[in-house]
C-alpha cells in the first residue's frame, strides 16, 4: 500500500501538469482573446457565488430597512445585471471559444508541420509510430460523428479549471455557515466528477472500437452520392446493396451504442446516490438553520448561491470530451514527436555547402559517387542495394536501368538524401552527404518522380514550386517551352492563374501525362534557379516510346549545366545518355555506353533485344518541338 500511494501522487500530479500544459496552448491565440477568454470563463464560474451574494443582500434589506428604496433599486438592479451578466458572458464564451479554438488548431497544425518537415529525410513518415503520432497530434482520420480537436480540448480545458476554481469559491463562502458541509459537498461533487470520467473513458473505448464500422458508413455514404462513384453504381445497379448495407452498419452501431450508454447508467448508479444523499443533507441543514433563525434569509440566499456554483462542477460537460479524447492524447502525441524528431547535430559549413543557395547557384554540378553502398527499408529484412557503386561524373547524362523492384527509386531517395544508406557512402566531391546540411544538397538537386505530387495550385504555382519565392514569368515561360506546356497554359481558362483541381472556380484537372510535364516543368526551373543535378524517374511514363524520346533530348538541352541521372525501363530512350547503368540483384551489373553494353551481350543487351521490335516501330524523329510531343 506505501507503494501504492506514491504512484498515484505521481499520476495526479502527472496528470494536473498535463492539464496545465494543455492551458499553456491558448498562446497560440495571442494574448488578447486569451485574456479575454480567461476573464469570460472566470466570470462564468464566480456568477453563481456573486449572484448569491447579491441576492442575500437584496433580500436582507427588504427585510431589515424595507424603506431604504434607494438602496433597494440598486441592489435591485445589481441581482437583475447579474442576470444580464450571465448572458453576456453565456454569449460572448460561444464566440470566443470558437475563435480561440480554431487559432488554436492553426498554430498547433504549424507546429506539428514543422516537427514533421525538421528531419531533411524522408523514413520517420514511413515510420508507422511516427505516421500515427501525427494524425493523432491533429487528429487526422476520425470517423465523422467527432467533432473535438485539439484546440477545443484547450478550451475546454480551460473552462474546467475555471468551473473548479469556482467551486473553491463557493466552498470557502459555505464555510462561514458550516466547513464541514462546504468540504463535503466539495469533495461529493469532485469525487462523482472523478468517477464520471473514468467511467467514460472506459465506454469510450468500448466505442472506439464501432470506428472501422463507422468509416464503412461514411464511405458508403460517398459511395451513394459521390459523382466519381455514380456511373458503377448505376451500371451494375449498386444502389440496394449500398443502402441495405449502410443500414445494416448503422442499425448495428446504434444498438451497440444504446448498450454502452445503459452500462454507463448502471455502473454510476451508486455515485449519482452519493451526490444526491449529500446535496439533500446540505439542503436539509440549511433550511433547518434559516427556520431555527440560526441564519438570516439573505444569508440563505448567499449560501444557496455557494450550493450550485459546487454542484456544478460536478457535471460531466462536452468540454471533458475535449479535454480526454482530443487535447490530451494530442498534446501527448506532440511530445512523441518532438523526442522522435529532434533535430539533428548542426553539421560543419564544408565547400559543398558553402554554394547551395538560390540566389547563388554552384556554377558547376558535384561529382556523385556511391561506395558500397547497402540500403534496406526499415522492418524489411531484405536489402534492396547490396554492396553497389556508381559515380555520375559532372554535366553526364548517365541512365540507370533495370527491371521493376531492382532498386532504382531507391538509389534516387538515397542520391536526394531522403534516406542514408544502411551502409556505404553517397558523396559529392568528395564530401559525404550525411555531413551535409540536408536542406541545402536537396536545393542541388531537382526530381521528378514516377508518382510527383499533383499540388491543387494554380498552373503557375505547380511549377514555381521548383523554386519557391517570387515567381519568375521570362523563367517560367521558358521552361514551359523545354517541357512541352506552352500550348496547355495557353489553352487554360485562366492561364497560369488556372487552379488544377476542379474543386475551385474555373479550376481543370489535367491527365497523366499533364501532369508528368508540370512536375518536369517544376524540376526544370529548379534548374535555372540553381539545381545541378537533374533526376528523372520514369519521367515520360505516360508517353509513348517516340514522344519521349524526343521529350528527353529537348530535356537534356534544357539541363545544359547540370548533371542528369535518368531512370526508365524503356531503353529506347537512354541510347541517348552518355553512359548506362544496369542495376541488378542490388549492384550495378553492366556500365556503359550503348554500343558497348550491346557488343558485352549481357543483361541489357538481352532487355534491349526484347524491346528492339517497339523500337523500330516507335523510331523518334528529332524534327519535331516539345509542344508539337505534348500534343500527341
């Protein structure tokens, strides 16, 4: 039992300090509707003491100096602004708690951005214990009948303390009539308040578990309505299976719900018999005083008043949902994170470093070389790169292939520093990447990968987020000649102020190989902003053998000045690299140039045999423009 005790005093205090913290993020709205919000919820907890107050005096001088008319209106007016009071304050608390709440949430998403965006890597997103710590920091994923967030849990939070603080108050004023009633009713309301929590959170827990189901609802729900789903549905005549479903999931959960809630009423059934013993002895004490005349009539008033601001506390508000199911668990998570991605030892300024801003670009792109290099994804037992080397010498167009799984996305995750290598070395001139500032290599180097991001942004923003900061339209204008866009721009409804989601007014969407030109596009005016190293995954995948070819030598013109690592599987394309790299069972198997790799009659020659009749059939011709490719 003595070490029973101890643990328990530290889970209190554990707890009230998570509490305090919880306070602590009402900083995120700025002082002034933090006062504000503070001054308001005080008010509403001293309400029913000063009310009680007033009225006990209101009712002591009508029956001491009834003719004191003066006297009498004002406190008249005084009981009667009370009352305005509590309205105002009723009022101005649902404004303010939605305005703090929601400036809450905002610096909090913020915060949480930056601890996910502080490590220049990519593998604590793919990590499942970080990937759920930030949906739970901002509560991501929820099923649609939730409604808290964290910054109501701040709020909320903030109105229990209050609400306690006034109890207190209420407390110490019914103990001029009687300490022992003022510390037991305290202590009944605390303790029914107490056992109410926990016993929500346990049928809580019992809910969380109706989740899966409930997100089926809401996914049949869309299924029902939603315009992307609406052609199946009626084809195959989905429509009945659809309902009869999402009534039979529905009609489970609310049954499964009622049981919850009659357990609940079950297992509190002795608490709710505590507080009422209590409240009608406190209740029976008091009248018994007043009709003994051991307290006046406006002293009853007053403690009456005392009464029901303690009463009040105990009662199980929206605001402890807030409070345990949303600004807890997501301060908590937060902390995770924050252990989990702390920020890395500064690295020393090295010569790498020193010419890796946009304003002045490196004049010439770095030597890359990999030196035994092992690479294997966390909680895979198997290595993906064994033992391989490669250098991409300065200003090369070097083609890496091979076939699906070998490894090439990975040596390019590797090359941009989105992960380090499980052993081995990737470094440019000389100077290893992991003792680089991971921010600025990433600056050298531009991507497009297989799967590139489809940003709903304008036109103009898709592409200047190659370099982000005040576009530049002579630059952008350009590069949307070297990808083969011009003509698409010109034919939006707005041009570069065009949204690319038809989710916003005057918004298109564009097709696969649309969308493969912007992200070029933006890798290219990385390019003219300063990247010196161009990597293309499967850039052109949506286009045909002789468009892409052709798409790749406008590109290579294009990156004149920059080092290009081109990763494709269609080698009718890569004949065009200075060199050609085939990656195999982790290594690189065969270098070369094209000539060389066909007369070695190795693994590429065989992968080229395979392709050689689509060659021949999609032979590109060299006279035609990137826009005249595009429009193929």
């Amino acid at each position: 039992m003595a070490d029973h005790v101890p643990e328990a005093v530290r889970e209190t205090v554990h707890r009230l300090q998570t509490r305090w913290r919880l306070i602590g993020a009402l900083r995120y709205a700025g002082l002034p509707l933090t006062a504000a919000l503070w001054a308001v919820d005080l008010g509403l907890a001293l309400l029913p003491t000063v009310t009680g107050l007033a009225t006990g005096a209101l009712v002591s001088r009508l029956i001491t100096d009834a003719a004191d008319g003066l006297g009498l209106a004002l406190l008249t007016l005084a009981v009667g602004g009370l009352a305005l009071a509590s309205q105002a304050l009723e009022f101005a608390h649902s404004a303010l708690r939605v305005v703090v709440s929601q400036r809450v949430n905002a610096g909090h998403r913020l915060a949480v951005g930056r601890l996910a965006a502080r490590p220049w890597g990519i593998g604590h997103l793919e990590d499942p214990t970080v990937r759920d710590d930030l949906s739970l920091a901002v509560m991501k994923g929820l099923p649609h009948w939730v409604f808290y967030t964290f910054g109501t849990g701040v709020v909320g939070q903030l109105s229990i303390t209050t609400r306690t603080f006034g109890a207190c108050v209420a407390a110490a004023v019914l103990a001029w009539f009687s300490w022992p009633t003022a510390v037991a009713l305290l202590a009944a309301a605390l303790l029914v308040r107490s056992t109410t929590r926990r016993e929500w959170m346990r049928q809580h827990r019992v809910v969380r578990r109706l989740t899966p189901g409930m997100r089926e609802e809401e996914y049949l729900s869309e299924v029902a309505t939603a315009p992307w789903a609406a052609k199946e549905v009626r084809v195959f005549g989905l429509g009945d299976w659809v309902t009869d479903r999402y009534r039979t999931l529905v009609s489970t959960r609310v049954s499964a719900l009622a049981d919850v809630r009659k357990r609940l009423l079950r297992r509190l059934r002795v608490q709710f018999v505590l507080l009422a013993v209590v409240t009608a002895a406190g209740l029976a004490r008091l009248v018994v005083a007043a009709v003994h005349g051991t307290i006046s009539p406006g002293r009853l008033a007053l403690y009456l008043g005392a009464f029901w601001a303690m009463m009040a506390v105990s009662r199980w508000d929206t605001e402890a949902y807030d409070v345990e199911f949303a600004g807890v668990p997501a301060l908590l998570a937060t902390d995770r994170l924050r252990t989990a991605l702390a920020a890395p030892e500064p690295k020393p300024p090295t010569a790498t470093t020193a010419t890796t801003t946009r304003a002045e670009p490196s004049p010439t792109p770095p030597r890359i070389r990999f030196d035994s290099v092992h690479f294997c994804y966390p909680g895979v037992e198997r290595p993906v790169l064994r033992g391989l080397d490669l250098v991409l010498e300065p200003g090369e167009v070097l083609a890496l292939v091979g076939v699906n799984g070998a490894g090439k996305t990975t040596l390019t995750k590797l090359l941009t520093n989105l992960y380090e290598p499980t052993a081995g070395t990737v470094s440019a001139d000389g100077v290893p990447l992991a003792g680089l500032d991971g921010a600025a290599w990433q600056r050298r180097v531009a991507v497009v990968f297989q799967k590139s991001t489809r940003y709903e942004l304008t036109f103009r923003d898709n592409v200047a987020l190659g370099a982000p900061g005040t576009p530049d339209p002579a630059v952008l204008d350009t590069v949307a000649r070297q990808a083969g866009i011009t003509e698409l721009v010109d034919g939006m409804p707005l041009g570069w102020d065009t949204p690319l989601a038809r989710a916003y007014s005057g918004g298109v969407d564009l097709s696969g190989g649309q969308w493969q030109r912007v992200a070029l596009a933006r890798a290219l005016y990385a390019v003219a902003h300063g990247a010196r190293v161009l990597v293309l995954d499967e850039p052109t995948a949506h286009l045909d053998v002789r468009a892409e070819a052709e798409q790749l030598g406008w590109v290579r013109e294009a990156a004149r000045g920059a080092s290009v690592l081109l990763v494709s599987h269609r080698l009718a394309t890569v004949r065009q690299a200075d060199r050609i790299a085939v990656l195999s069972d982790g290594r690189i198997a065969e270098s070369g140039t094209h000539d060389r790799l066909m007369a070695l009659d190795g693994a590429y020659a065989r992968m080229f045999r395979v392709q050689a009749d689509r060659f021949a059939t999609d032979a590109p011709q060299p006279s035609t423009t990137p826009d005249e490719v595009a429009a193929r």
